[in-house]
C-alpha cells in the first residue's frame, strides 16, 4: 500500500513528509488531553473511577469552555520549519 501511495504522489509532485511513529507534539489532541491533564489529575486522588469520570466531564462541560480562547496558543499547528 506505501508503495502506491508514494508513486502517486510522485506522479502529482507531491513531496511526502515522514513524520516519527511517535509525535505527540504534532498532534492536537495531545495538546488537549495534556490541557486536560492539568485541571483535571495533577496531583489528584480520586477515591473511584467515578469521582475521575465527573471530574473529566466537568472539565470538558465547564472548565473547557471557560478557558477555551486562551488555549488557541497552545492547541495550533503552528510548526516550526527547520
């Protein structure tokens, strides 16, 4: 499949760009979930997988949309060209 995939991107002068197999810091819901991360389970105890549940649907119910427009610097594909 790779191999038609890259000779018809040859065929539209189509440069491919290989990413590493892991990049979470090319990938936005990364960025959320570690968003998420810092309202929700830094240095938390939860005593059950239910209070963890609420917290996370509260932090995406209320807190995110609280927050929201403060967060476009950190949740872009901004990528810095090397």
């Amino acid at each position: 499949m790779k191999e038609i995939v890259v000779k018809e991107a040859e065929k539209l002068s189509i440069m491919i760009n290989y990413l590493p197999p892991y990049s979470p810091n090319l990938n936005p819901i990364e960025k959320l979930w570690k968003v998420m991360n810092e309202h929700v389970r830094n240095n938390r105890f939860f005593k059950s997988a239910k209070d963890f549940k609420y917290k996370i649907d509260e932090f995406l119910k209320i807190t995110l949309p609280q927050i929201g427009s403060s967060l476009e610097q950190r949740l872009n594909d901004n990528f810095q060209r090397l």
